[in-house]
C-alpha cells in the first residue's frame, strides 16, 4: 500500500466484495455473479495505470468502474 491508487482500488473492491456478499443472501438475488467481474478486473486496471504514472488514465478508467456499479449494479447511495 504505497500509492492512492492502492488505497482506492482496495476500498473499491472491498466495497464492491461486501455488496456481493449482502446480495447473495437475498432470496432472489437481483444480480449475477459475472456482473462483478468488469469493476474487478477495472479495479486491478486502475491500480495498474495509477502505479504507472498515468494519473489521468487512471481516474477515467476508476470513473468508469463508479459508473458501471451504479448503473448496472443499481446502487443506490441512502438517503439522509
């Protein structure tokens, strides 16, 4: 853990790990397991490019990974 980008991707992916986890205890899960895949594997991507240097590249590809959980993930932040 030397970079932010290590401490974003991390908190990234456990997030993405524990919705994973409280879904699957629904009784008809609203997702499926591969729809999880994609903001993984850009998780490990943006760590990748981040520790690159590639700082710009980085935050669109992390942009991309927040976009895809919230809109095919349909996550919703909790009212206040």
């Amino acid at each position: 853990m030397e970079t932010i980008w290590d401490w974003i991707t991390v908190i990234a992916f456990a997030g993405l790990a524990t919705l994973l986890l409280q879904r699957s205890t629904e009784e008809e899960p609203s997702d499926k397991l591969w729809q999880y895949f994609p903001p993984a594997i850009g998780c490990a991507i943006t760590n990748y490019v981040g520790n690159e240097g590639q700082n710009v590249i980085a935050a669109g590809i992390f942009g991309a990974v927040v976009a895809y959980i919230f809109v095919v993930l349909k996550v919703r932040l909790p009212n206040f």
